[in-house]
C-alpha cells in the first residue's frame, strides 16, 4: 500500500483510573493540540497526520509519541517541547540531542512488563469477581451528570466570571449563589475533577469549556438549552416505574407545559438544529421547491436552512400558540424572516394547509404512537401539492431495534416522556407512510444520530 501521508505521528491518549499514571494525565491530549497547531503554522496538515491512540505502555513516562515511518518513539514530550519537536524532528528529520528517550531494548522490557503486569491484573480482578471497569463506569456515569447539572442549576460558572482575572475561593462562589460553603466546596472540587474548572492556591476559574458554553456572556452560552437536560433528570428517575406501567408515571401535553419547560425546550431544540438544519437541507434535491412547511418546527432554525438554500422557496413554522412567539424572536435574528412565517395550530387536530411542495417532520414522530403517525402523515399528505414530498428526520432504529444507542436510548426518553411515543426503525416509517398513501419511501442517511425518511404523494 502507499503511503498517504509522509509522516503519521500517534500520541498516546489513553485515560486510566485515578491516581494510574496514563498519558491523558500527563497531557497527552495538549500534545496533540499543539502539535496539530504547529504542523498548520507550517503548512504542513496535507502531509503530516496527527491521531490518538490507546496505551503504548510505557504509561510512566508519559505522554508517549511514536513518528511513522521512522518508528522513532518518543517520552515524556510536553506541550512546550511541541515547537522544537515539529521543527527538528518532523519537518528536518533530525530529532534535538538534548532529549533523552530510551533506547529500544529499554523500550522493548518496559513494554512487555507492562503488558504482563496489566494481564496479571486482569486474572485478579476477574478470579475476585471485580466489576469490569468500563462496566462500573457505565453504572456511575450518572454522577459526572449530576454534578454537571447541579453547577448549570445553581449558575456556578457565570458566578465564578464575576469575579477577577485570579478567581474566587469556594465561600465567594457559595456567597454569590445562595449555597452552603461546604457543599460548594465539594462541588467546585469535584468539577475541578471534571476538567471544568481549574484550581490555584485555593482559588477557582473557569476551564475553557466551561467559559465558552457555560456561563452567562459566554461565546457559545448553552444554559438555556442545558436547562432542559436538568429537566430531564426527574423525569428519567422515574424510569423504573414507566418500565413497570409502560408509559410515564406523569404526563403533560406540550401546550399544557408553562414557559418555565418550554423556553429550554424551544432553546436546546435550537442549539441542536442550529448545527443539524444544513446538514438536512443539504442532502435534499431542493428543485422545484417553492414552498416549505415545517410542522412542529420550534425555533424555525430547520425552515430558515430551506430559505437560505433557495432565495425563491418560502417557509412556513407550524406549532402551538405557545411556541409560535419563541419562532418569531429566533426568526428575527435569522436573516431570512421575511421569507419565513408562522402559523398557530396542534398538529394532531388542525390541517395545515395545501399545496406545499415538501413538508418536513423533524423531531416530531418519535413523540407519537404508531397510528398517531399514520395520522400525521395523511394530514401532510393533504397539504402537498401532488407529487411533493414528506421528509422525516428523526432517530431511525436497525431493523431489530437494538441500535444505534443514541437512538435506543431515546425510546426510553419517549418512555417517560410521552403517552405512545418512541423511536423507529426505517421499516416501520415505510409502512406508517405507504399506510398514509404515499409512496417510493427510502432512508438517506446522514452522519450522526438521525437520518431521514423521504416518500412522495402521488403525482
């Protein structure tokens, strides 16, 4: 086989329990980082490829490098080191004479040792019956969750930006959100834990996730979608119960909810479809399109993509009169708003209106049962225009149902969510359309989480 890339450099990421030396400790993933940047300040990406790899076993001298093809390996390369490394040893092929990484024979023992000890540890922990470790963490992983919830509830990281440049001790932040100092104490540590702060002499700042998306002014400020992910939280803890009953133990109709549920609802929506709508519009033959409905579009973030990929298609938001106000605030600041426009209804009992060229359902159908789908589809069929199409976008199941996870998993969401609501698999969107009377329904699928579901009214 050739060689794509001239050089192709791996780093050592793997991360370990606490307190086992690992490259991810020793900043294994800041090397990578200045690397990538130092080989773009060259001009060299195009022929030079950086990747993370698992354990290279010599996890104490870590963070581990090793450079193809020479196969050189290098120890210990920090961040700063980066630079000279890039410079000398990738781009002139002539590694500095001050470092001083082991020879190979050195490399060859600690590595095989290294292998051994961790099989060792393996027979250990499977002969004492010790829960495998991916095991525990996937049982834990609710804590991080938590932990992460509670700072976004409680306003943490916007209460540590009010303060200077040095931080704040954990009394200035438990002050400043109506907190115990213990209890903020242990929270402030347990993210600094978590990688979203950072801790010097007792004081505490924001780690650059945490200023970008998680404080108030920040670049990208996600609270408010966030707030939706705590929201979620009761509802899951009644997993249990909806698992036993088959369906949630508590319901409320979206236009039963206050704005207290609804705003972080439209606003997590938003920050998702912000990202998804071009994605989606972008795999759609949009000839001949003129006229758009969205139906339950939220935000209207999917119809602005359609406005913005046609300068003649015009767009129309259908939702609840209580999300139709949120609509028109995000509209305004969209640069298309003029072409696009709201109208109020319930999708399960008002018509939406005739003679559209393509109706999009994206994030609609997993919130319904089987024959509240068939249901939605033959109302849209009645508002397209012969020969135009309904486009599904949503979490499409494997045939048997047991994937992709972020998919499975949202089933349970609709579990304690909705009254009839779930995921589906590509067969069962085929079948709930061609009951509705369309018909060429296929799957185009798209990378990530979701895909579509496209099917046609007769001409």
């Amino acid at each position: 086989m050739r060689q794509p890339f001239r050089t192709h450099v791996l780093v050592c990421t793997q991360e370990k329990p606490d307190r086992t030396p690992c490259c991810a400790a020793n900043g294994g993933r800041q090397v990578i980082e200045k690397l990538q940047a130092e080989i773009d300040r060259a001009g060299r990406s195009s022929d030079v490829l950086v990747t993370a790899c698992g354990c290279l076993g010599l996890c104490e001298r870590g963070p581990n490098v090793i450079v193809y093809p020479e196969g050189r390996w290098y120890t210990r390369l920090q961040p700063a080191d980066v630079p000279a490394f890039v410079r000398d040893g990738l781009l002139d092929g002539r590694p500095s004479a001050e470092r001083e990484d082991p020879d190979p024979g050195t490399i060859r023992a600690e590595v095989n040792e290294h292998r051994a000890k961790y099989q060792r540890a393996m027979a250990a922990r499977g002969a004492a019956g010790v829960l495998p470790e991916d095991l525990d963490v996937l049982v834990r992983g609710f804590q991080p969750s938590r932990t992460v919830l509670t700072a976004i509830e409680l306003d943490v990281f916007t209460a540590l930006g009010q303060g200077s440049d040095a931080g704040a001790t954990s009394a200035d932040v438990a002050s400043r959100t109506s907190a115990s100092p213990h209890g903020m104490e242990a929270l402030l540590n347990a993210l600094v834990s978590l990688g979203l702060l950072l801790k010097k002499d007792g004081r505490y700042r924001n780690a650059p996730a945490a200023e970008t998306f998680l404080r108030a002014g920040a670049p990208h400020d996600a609270r408010a979608a966030l707030k939706h992910t705590v929201q979620l939280w009761d509802r899951w803890g009644t997993l249990t119960e909806c698992v036993r009953q088959g369906g949630p133990v508590a319901h409320l109709d979206m236009a039963e909810r206050g704005t207290d549920w609804t705003e972080p609802f439209i606003a997590a929506m938003h920050r998702h479809a912000t990202f998804r709508a071009p994605v989606v519009v972008g795999a759609l033959d949009l000839a001949g399109v003129r006229r758009v409905l969205d139906v339950g579009g939220g935000s209207g973030a999917y119809a602005a993509a359609f406005a913005r990929a046609r300068q003649d298609l015009t767009a129309t938001v259908f939702d609840l009169p209580s999300v139709t106000p949120l609509t028109r605030r995000y509209l305004d600041t969209s640069g298309v708003g003029d072409r696009v426009h709201t109208v109020n209804g319930d999708l399960r009992t008002d018509a939406y209106g005739r003679d559209f060229d393509l109706v999009l359902a994206s994030a609609i159908c997993h919130m319904l049962g089987p024959d509240e789908n068939v249901a939605l589809f033959r109302k849209i069929r009645a508002a397209l225009a012969p020969g135009g199409r309904v486009v599904v976008h949503d979490f499409v199941l494997d045939d048997d149902k047991a994937g992709p996870r972020s998919g499975a998993l949202f089933a349970l969401n609709m579990l304690v969510g909705t009254l009839h609501g779930s995921s589906y698999s590509a067969e069962e969107y085929c079948a709930f359309l061609a009951q509705a009377g369309f018909e060429g329904a296929r799957t185009v699928p798209l990378p990530g989480p979701t895909d579509l579901v496209v099917a046609a009214r007769p001409a």
